[in-house]
C-alpha cells in the first residue's frame, strides 16, 4: 500500500449539505483510506491508496467544483 495525501482547495462549496456530499462522494472511492472536508476553509485534506486511487479519480467526483491540488 502507498499511501499520499493531499491537500485540496474546493471552490463553490459553500454549504454543509455540498460538505456532505464531497465526503460522499470521497467514501465511494475505492482507494481513499481517509479524509477531512473543511466547510470553513473550502478545502479537503484527502489520504489514498496511489496503487488505487490517483488524483485524477479524487478530482472527478464533483466536476461542478472547482479543485485546486
């Protein structure tokens, strides 16, 4: 298992039910093994499974957001 984290700004997130649903959305992802959403900081702090899971996968979930990695 290798596992990274990252730190990621989301933008348009600006309430607890689009909170709710990033967190959804993360524990659907076969791979991520944690993470952290942050209403107040618009960001998630996300550890994954790279032999998984990629960026690009975590990035994905929500296309109507903005990601910043």
């Amino acid at each position: 298992m290798a596992n990274e984290k990252i730190d990621v700004k989301i933008g348009k997130m600006k309430c607890s039910n689009c909170a709710a649903s990033v967190e959804e959305a993360l524990s659907n992802i076969d791979g991520v093994t944690a993470f952290e959403v942050s209403l107040s900081d618009a960001n998630a702090k996300i550890e994954y499974d790279s032999n998984k899971a990629s960026k690009n996968d975590i990035k994905r979930i929500k296309p109507f957001y903005s990601w910043y990695v």
